[in-house]
C-alpha cells in the first residue's frame, strides 16, 4: 500500500486543515451571481489543468513516479494551489479516472452519433485513433498500478464497473441497427475492445511492429462484418 505524502502522489489519508481552505471574507456585502459564476468557473479551469497535468505526469513519469509537487510544478502551480482544489492525492488520481472515462465516452459519442459513419472500418479506425493518445496510456498505466496497489483499487474498480455500465448503454442507444442481434453486437464490442486496446499496449510497449498494424484492423472489421445483423452488413473496403 503506497500513502501519500509531500513527495508522493498515491492515496493519501492526510488532510488540509480547515482553516487553509477557508479565505477571509473581504467584504460584508452579499457576493454578486455574476462574481460567483466567475469564480466557479475559475475554480472548474484551474481543476481541469490539474487533471489534465496529472494525465501528463502518469504519460512521462508513470505511476510510482507522480508526485504531488511534479503534478503541482507541471500545472504551474504551488502545492498549496492545488490542495485547495483537492483535499489529497486520491480526490486527485479519482477525478482524473472519472475525466479520462468522460473522455473516451465522450469520443465514442463523437464517432456514432452520426448513422452515416456506422460502416465498420472508419468506427474501428477512430477507435484505434483514440487508443493513441495520452489519455489511453495514463489510464493503463493507473489500471496496471492498481492490480497491486489495494487503495488506488478500491478507487478505480468501482469506476470502471460504473463506465462499463454506461459505455453499454450509451452503444445500444447509438447503434439501433444491431438492435435485433444483442449477443453479436456484445460480441462485436468485446472483440474490438479487447484487440484494439491490447495492440496499442503492444505497440507502446515493442511486443508489436507497427507494420502489422494495418492487416489486423483490416481483419478485425471483417470479423466485425460477419457478426452484424445481414440487413445491416457493411463490408469493409
């Protein structure tokens, strides 16, 4: 079990005190809506490149190595700056695992949401697109770290049931045409999935040459083609 400490990134159980949260009033009129939004809105940025510097420490320096102080300096802000927004490393780690699932729901959103882009090739290609990006890697990297890591576990497993939850849902929404084949297009999910996200770990890792890239996507669609409904077969060109 890894806590957190000043150098430390993972599952802290340590707190800010109640008083470094609390910022003297400055004025005894009532804020302003207007006031008030702003200030939300900044706090939302500022949490965001938080989140977003956590992605890129998890990117460069891997789990073990992200530590408050290098996801503070990389956000270009102090430690103190960022315990203001969240109370320890856990909130941390947990809003970006909830950002990095927004993300990929959000991608898959983008890439069906249209019935003319639902021929198989350029669903499978925008998948494999997405598994390129940093926010791909960061989430591996957490997901490997949490097989021995209990804490960060008991964070990221109940998330990933919860995106599973929802990723199904949202794909039985988008793609009505598989409405009448529920088995296959379970199937058909599970099977990209599972190849596509292992051959990008394969490839960041060298397991793989990106030369064969190309001929498994191609044979992954005509796997694809064959378990769609045949009123809705689509064949790859």
């Amino acid at each position: 079990m890894v806590e957190f400490q000043a150098d430390h990134m993972a599952l802290s159980r340590t707190r800010t005190s109640r008083a470094t949260k609390a910022a003297p009033a400055r004025s005894k009129a009532p804020a302003k809506a207007g006031g008030a939004s702003l200030q939300a809105t900044k706090a939302a940025q500022t949490r965001a490149r938080l989140i977003d510097a956590t992605v890129r420490c998890l990117v460069k320096h891997g789990y073990a190595n992200t530590t408050t102080p290098r996801v503070a300096a990389e956000a270009g802000l102090s430690r103190g700056a960022m315990m203001h927004h969240f109370e320890n490393g856990a909130a941390m780690i947990k809003a970006t695992i909830i950002e990095l699932h927004e993300k990929r729901l959000r991608a898959f959103r983008r890439a069906a949401e249209r019935p003319e882009d639902h021929d198989v090739d350029t669903l499978v290609e925008t998948y494999w697109a997405q598994v390129q990006k940093p926010a791909f890697i960061a989430f591996h990297e957490l997901a490997v770290a949490a097989r021995t890591d209990k804490d960060l576990g008991a964070i990221l497993f109940p998330l990933q049931e919860e995106f599973r939850e929802r990723f199904n849902a949202l794909a039985e929404t988008l793609f009505p045409e598989w409405r009448e084949a529920p088995a296959e297009f379970e199937l058909a999910m599970s099977l990209s999935q599972t190849i596509l996200e292992g051959m990008a770990i394969a490839v960041q890792t060298g397991a793989m040459d990106k030369a064969k890239v190309p001929p498994m996507l191609t044979y992954l669609e005509e796997q694809i083609c064959k378990l769609m409904p045949r009123a809705e077969m689509r064949s790859p060109e």
